[in-house]
C-alpha cells in the first residue's frame, strides 16, 4: 500500500496575510498564494498547512473566528478558496486548513444568540484565572461571566454540549468535501474545558477520536494534525491515541531545543513514538521566534546545519513560511506592534524581492536582503539548499 501523501511531502505552513498581496492593500490573500504555487511547486512543498482563513475581528489574528464557513473577505472569498484548492491540487499540492475548537470570536452569532447560551461557559458569579495572554480569564457580559483562556474576545466553547460537538462536526465535513485535505488543529491539548474552565484530557482524546472517525470515513482519508503544545514527550505520545486520534502532533520540545540538542530529541521522540505512529517535524511557527535568531544566532552556517537535520529526519517536516530563506526574526517597531502577544515579529510579510514586491504591507518587511529573487538565482543559497534537499528526500520516501 501507498504511503499516504502526508508521510511523503514537506509541508509548508502559510501566514495568508504574509505571503503574497494580490490585490496591493496591503495583506496577502488566497488569490496570492495562488499566484505563487509555481514558486512552491518548484520549492517541492507538497502541502500547505494555512493559518485562519475565516472571518475574524482579529483580535488574535485570526484565531477569534466569527464563521468556520467563510473566508475572511480581506483573504478573499469561498470561491477563492475552492480556486486555491483545486489549483493546488492540479500541481499535487495538499490544502490543510487550521481549525479554532477551544474559543469562537465574541463576535461569532453564536455567542450573543440566547438559545445558545449552553454553547460557552458562564458563570454566575465572578471566578479567579488568568488567560494566557495575561489578564482575567472571565469576562462579564450583561451580568453573568464567560470563561476565556486566552483573549477576552476569545469565549471559550462549552464542549460538555452535545450541540457543539455537532456543529463541529459539519464544521469538519464542510471543508472535506470541499476537498481540504486535513486540518492542523489549535490547542488540541486542552481546548476541552469544564464548566469552571479546567482542562478535561479525558474529553479532549474523546473528541479527538470522534474526529478521527470522520476523517476516516474520506477517501483518501483525512489528516488531522495537532497542535499539542506539550512539554513532555511522554505525554505527546498520548495524543496519537492507539492509532486512532492525530495523525501527528506537533512537537514542541524539539522545536525549543537548541541546535546542538536537536539530534537528541529527534531520537527520544523516535524511541517513544508508539509502534506505527509518525513524527512531525518544525523550527518555528508564527508564534514563536524564527530558528535562524532564536536557535543559530544569525549564524548562515548553523541555519543550514538545522535545515539539514529538520528536512532529513524520518517523519514529516514542517516549514514556516520564511524559513527556506533563512529568514530572521524581524525587530518590529512598537509603534508597528499588531499582535496582542507581540509576535509580529515572526508575522512580517515575505520578501518576493530586493525591494520587498508589496505595497504598504500590514507588517513592516524587514531586511529584505533574504529574498525569494535573489536566492532563487543564486545557487549556493539557502533557498536551493532547501530545495535541495527536499528533492533529495522525495527520492527516499
Ligand atoms: C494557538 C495559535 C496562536 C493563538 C492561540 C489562541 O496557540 O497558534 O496563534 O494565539 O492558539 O487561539
Ligand atoms: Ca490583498
């Protein structure tokens, strides 16, 4: 039997609003990226994995989601996804979307609609919590106090409701059979919480599952790869269930290790990866410092070294827009400060050319002597390393 496609390609992780502006206002949207697939065919990606694309207030860019079944008009619209989709699929490129389970946008129909009150999680008196993003994790509203672990415009969704499971479900349908060939799945450690907001493990592998299920039921079935930010690789093992939960979790202690301990991870998660389950590989991601500042200092020859390792392990690696460039944390002005948690700095928008290819972008560019251009033509750069070598894994897999 075939491997399936996931355990064969390199997936690439897309920032929308940061890859490629059709349009000139200033945010790269859906019809962008379609324009640049002859950019990532040729790169030999054969995934894209692409962060929120539904409508949003963004208060957390894209992860307070006000439709699961809409794109965000700045991105383009549902016909443009379906354009994106088969597009992608012509050049035997894979769509993987991101799902939001834990939290809806405040701004979601859900939320203010009184029959569905049972949906979040209220409180009729005020409790103690602080969300991730600092501050209180409840907030009143019209006398009574929802439960949110991150923004306050972020409600977290009551997942001990029948009905939430549900529409969750046509959630994951609706984008199947649009032909999306997975999800990449946020806060997939903990987005089940109860009534007081503490995290029910027990619940979230039982949602998993369930999900699994309707993924299987797809042909070819579908991917589910989660976002498990777990500290214990022990524990990442669970997420994988017996076969019957994610396909893969992402793996955070080795996207933290240092560059010298990267081997020693990769090889604990090898030796603790239960019996068929496979590995997923990345650096960086768009909430966390870009690899070439945080882990190589800058250093040329210490990112290569660490595009070397991610892109020959066994599994499947990942890599965050930018980082087949060598791409380095940009120091983003405060007064260019967008994000509630400050991580615009790995946000900023890519570089087509010397002089950026964008007019006005939303995020400041950066240096921009790292630039899709100029590496594409220069042989010896980390573009064609990259592209390189996962050239060389496709004969491998
Ligand atoms: C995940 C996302 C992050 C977001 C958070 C809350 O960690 O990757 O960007 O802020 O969830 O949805
Ligand atoms: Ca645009």
């Amino acid at each position: 039997m075939a491997s399936p496609w996931w355990q064969r390609a390199v997936v690439y992780q897309l920032y929308p609003r940061s890859f490629s502006d059709s349009n000139g206002d200033g945010v790269g949207d859906l019809r962008g990226v379609v324009d640049r697939l002859d950019y990532l065919e040729w790169l030999g990606v054969g995934g894209l994995w692409l962060n929120p694309i539904h409508p949003s207030p963004n208060a957390d860019w894209g992860y307070d989601v006000a439709d699961y079944c809409d794109v965000h008009p700045e991105l383009g619209t549902l016909a443009d996804a379906d354009r994106l989709i088969a597009a992608a699929n012509r050049r035997g490129i894979e769509i993987v979307l991101d799902l939001v389970p834990g939290h809806t946008s405040d701004e979601h129909p859900w939320f203010s609609d009184a029959s569905k009150r049972g949906w979040y999680i209220w409180s009729d008196e005020a409790r103690e919590g602080t969300s991730v993003f600092g501050g209180p994790s409840w907030t009143e509203r019209d006398g009574a106090w929802y439960f949110h672990a991150f923004h306050a415009k972020q409600p977290n969704v009551n997942w001990l409701n029948d009905e939430v499971r549900d529409a969750f479900d046509r959630i994951l349908r609706f984008w199947f059979d649009r032909g999306v060939a997975g999800f990449r799945i946020d806060v997939s450690h903990d987005f089940v919480r109860d009534g007081e907001g503490h995290v029910r493990r027990d619940l979230t592998h039982d949602v998993l599952r369930s999900w699994r299920r309707i993924a299987d039921e797809y042909d070819p079935p579908r991917v589910l790869i989660g976002e498990t930010w777990v500290h214990d690789l022990a524990e990442l093992m669970t997420f994988y269930g017996q076969g019957d939960e994610l396909h893969m979790a992402f793996n955070f202690p080795f996207l933290f290790a240092s560059l010298e301990e990267l081997g020693a991870v990769a090889a604990r998660t090898e030796a603790l990866l239960p019996e068929g389950a496979w590995p997923i590989w990345a650096l960086s991601n768009h909430d966390v410092v870009r690899f070439p500042t945080r882990m190589c200092d800058g250093d040329e020859a210490k990112v290569r070294r660490a595009l070397r390792i991610l892109l020959s392990l066994r599994g499947t690696p990942v890599l965050y827009q930018g980082d087949e460039l060598g791409l380095e944390q940009v120091a983003v002005p405060p007064d260019r400060i967008r994000d509630v948690a400050e991580r615009d700095g790995c946000r900023t928008p890519i570089p087509w050319t010397r002089s950026g290819g964008w007019r006005e972008p939303w995020l400041p560019l950066g240096d921009t002597s790292r630039n899709v251009e100029d590496e594409r033509s220069d042989p010896a750069s980390v573009l064609n390393l990259v592209r390189e070598l996962i050239a060389a894994r496709s004969t491998h897999v």
